[in-house]
C-alpha cells in the first residue's frame, strides 16, 4: 500500500523491511528469549497462488481455442446470474467457481492472441505470474456484488473495444490486453472471495457446534449437581 503511494508520488526505487515474526512486537520477543508468535501467509494471497496454479495449469492443457473471447462471454453469461443471487447453494457456488475459472482461462487465451499478432513471444506461465503479481490483498474490497460489478465493467471495456472500427494501433492492443488482464484478474478476485467466505462459514458452524456442546455438557453437570440426584 505504501508502496503504491510512494509509486504515485515519483519514487521509482524503494525497498521495505518485514519482520520475520508476526509483527515487529513479536520479533522484539524473540529477541529476549520470550516465544514470538510466527508470521502466517496471507489468506488471500495464498488462495491467489493458489488459484493462478489452477489457471496455468488448465490453460498449458488446452491446445487451442480457436475464438477465447466468444467462449468467454459465453461463461460469463452463465455466471451473471449466480453471482447477482443473494443466497446460494453451496452447488450453485460450485458452478459459479468453475465459470469464474473458465472466464480467467479464456481471457489469458484472448491475451495471447493479441500477443501473437503484436509478434510478442509470450507463455501462460508468464501471464499467470503476472496475473498473480498484480494482486494486492489491500485492494480486494467489498462483496461478491462488488466483484460482480467490477467484471461487468472489464466486459464493457473489452466489447467497446472490439467494436471499434478500423485498424487497431499498438496502443488499441495493449489497451484490450490491460482489460483482458483486469477481467481474469476480478474473476480471480471473486473467487477468492467465494474460497474465504466458505472457510469462514465452517470456521463459525464448528464454534458453534463447540459452543452448543459446552452448554450442553455445563446443563448435565448443574443437574447432576443437584440436591437428591
């Protein structure tokens, strides 16, 4: 974050330090004997690698695909409606995942074809880490409704720009692979938003479970605690 701005304000060279536990408290502890507690990978950025793996890997597996951009807006209107719905199934989570990983794969193929035809030597695992390195958890905001919006705009943008008459400049391509590249990278986004929201909802059912056993088993002790029993 700091880094974005320090970007915007004209310093082309920065460096930062992290600390090696938790926080820089922590490291402070470890210092003077006293057990720190261990940093831990960000969520997010975890399932964005996690996620970006997948997106390789489904895309090194197709050999081709003679029109992406067709095949994506053909996803895209599949996930429209599960991604405007305010309760869904975990299946219809299921399905929506699976387009939202579609719609990435197709957009990187849409990429590359637009470097191709600039006669730009590019691969997948070049785009994924791209895609991944454009991540940044501190800008991943809102719900899935947000998410929604956003991908709406990106398909905006890239169907604009098809529509265009005349010979695109080298410009027109760079600006369709930038849409092209925020469109998977918003699918990526809600995606992870879907992965998290999940682990958050088993996180709070199994609490709840434990809280509904703690009562349960406090009940029978304080009957059991009772005069005559």
């Amino acid at each position: 974050r700091f880094t974005d701005i320090l970007h915007e304000k004209g310093y082309a060279y920065i460096s930062y330090l992290q600390p090696a536990c938790k926080d820089w408290n922590e490291d402070l502890k470890a210092q003077h004997g006293i057990t720190p507690i261990p940093a831990k990978p960000h969520p997010k950025l975890e399932a964005c690698k996690e996620l970006c793996g997948e997106i390789r890997y489904l895309c090194s597996h197709i050999k081709s695909v003679k029109n992406p951009h067709e095949m994506l807006m053909e996803h895209y209107e599949k996930a429209v409606p599960l991604m405007q719905s305010s309760r869904s199934t975990d299946r219809q989570k299921a399905v929506l995942m699976e387009q939202l990983l579609s719609m990435a794969v197709y957009a990187l193929f849409a990429v590359m074809a637009q470097y191709r035809q600039l006669e730009k030597p590019m691969n997948f695992k070049q785009l994924t880490d791209e895609l991944c390195h454009s991540y940044h958890p501190h800008q991943d905001r809102g719900k899935l409704k947000t998410k929604a919006e956003d991908i709406q705009q990106d398909v905006n943008a890239i169907n604009a720009q098809l529509k265009t008459s005349g010979i695109r400049t080298l410009e027109d391509k760079q600006k369709l692979i930038a849409s092209y590249m925020s469109f998977a990278l918003n699918c990526v986004k809600a995606q992870i938003f879907i992965c998290l929201e999940e682990q958050e909802q088993k996180i709070e059912a199994l609490q709840k479970q434990n809280e509904e056993r703690v009562d349960y088993m406090q009940a029978v002790c304080e009957e059991f605690m009772q005069p005559g029993i």
